[in-house]
C-alpha cells in the first residue's frame, strides 16, 4: 500500500527517523537472540533509515531492502548512496544494499528460507491483508531466523483523530494478541515483546525448524 500525503511526509520526517533510530531500534536490538544476521531483509524500507540500524546494530553483511512505492526508493537511493560510496543512485551499492520494488504481500523474487532476519518497522499495518503478509515472512526466512517487528495496533488505528487523517486499510488490522497468535500459528513462535496495550506493539519472532 502507498502511503497517503500525510502518512509520507511522516514517514520521511526528522521525528520519525528519531524515533526509529533511538527508540526502535535498540528496543528491537534487546529482543534478539543472536550477536549477527549476516543476510537481512527490510520490509517498506521508504527513505531507506532502516538500513542503517539493520547494518550497525544487527551486523547484517547484506540488506535487501524493498517498498511498494518506487517514488520512497528513489529517496533511499539519494539519502544512501553517498554512505556507500556509489555517487550514480543505481540499484545495488556493492554487496553491502540491494534496494528493490516489491510488496510484502508477494515477496515472490525472494528465496524461500534466504534470509537470517526480517525487518518491518511499522509496515505490516499498512497492508491489505496482515496474515498474507506474515505467511511472506515466514516462508522467507531460514529456520531459526528472526522476524522483527514494530507495528501500531488496531485500537490506536481506529482511533478518531488518525482516522481523519489517515488511510489504513482495514485488512492491517489487528490487536497484539491476534497477531502474536497468529504467528504461533504459522511457525513463527514469538521470543520478546513490548506492548503499549492498544497502541503499539514491538518484538521478535523465530522461526521454528
């Protein structure tokens, strides 16, 4: 799903880079059960902040970063390119970022069980459908990989001031604990977590052998 005008100029303000940065990510960070992800990928990547947290906090070698919209990929291009050295905005910077146009209702261009971590940092919400989503990310990951997530939660979505101001579909809808039970119930049993009840919820899930 593309992000309405003022759920973009959020998504790509300095506050929300703040909060992912100091916030979000250590949180994320404390939930994990390994030192390393080699091999990572970022779920609505946007403005592409999130690589850099996957790379220095969770020693990820490689991030294949993905969004739905190609308009916040071309920000993540500018915004990364001169980090890694590759002045001309292509598509690839090294071996280190792959930045690609993808949903994360079909991840059909990623390997089933290709990847060591997977990161949404408030996308799942966003989407039309949460549970076909999650069922993505499970069949993406590795056994033992760890999927991590940070999502605002039904209560606070359907919330008057947000929904006057924003556009989310009903289909990202859910409370902690329908989440958290569905993805026990697909594989991925929940490690950590962090909840402010109705409003936000953070924490990991490993996929079992």
């Amino acid at each position: 799903m593309k992000l309405n005008l003022l759920e973009r100029l959020m998504t790509n303000s300095g506050m929300r880079h703040l909060v992912q940065a100091r916030i979000e990510g250590p949180r994320l960070r404390s939930m994990a059960s390994k030192d390393r992800y080699p091999v990572c990928l970022e779920l609505g990547a946007g403005a592409g902040r999130g690589v850099g947290i996957i790379i220095g906090l969770f020693g990820a070698e490689k991030v294949v970063a993905t969004d739905a919209d190609p308009a916040q990929l071309e920000r993540a291009k500018k915004r990364l390119a001169p980090l890694l050295g590759d002045k001309k905005y292509g598509d690839k910077f090294g071996d280190k970022v792959v930045l690609k146009v993808e949903d994360a209702l079909d991840l059909a261009g990623e390997p089933a069980g290709g990847y060591d971590a997977v990161f949404a940092f408030g996308v799942i919400h966003h989407t039309e459908d949460w549970r076909k989503a999650l069922r993505e990310i499970s069949r993406v990951l590795k056994p033992g990989g760890e999927y991590f997530f940070d999502e605002l939660l039904k209560g606070f979505l359907e919330s008057p001031p947000i929904r006057a101001t924003t556009a989310h579909p009903a289909g990202g809808m859910f409370t902690g604990d329908e989440f958290t039970a569905y993805l026990s119930s697909i594989g991925l049993k929940p490690v950590k977590q962090w909840r402010w009840d109705g409003v936000w919820l953070m924490g990991s899930a490993m996929k079992e052998n």
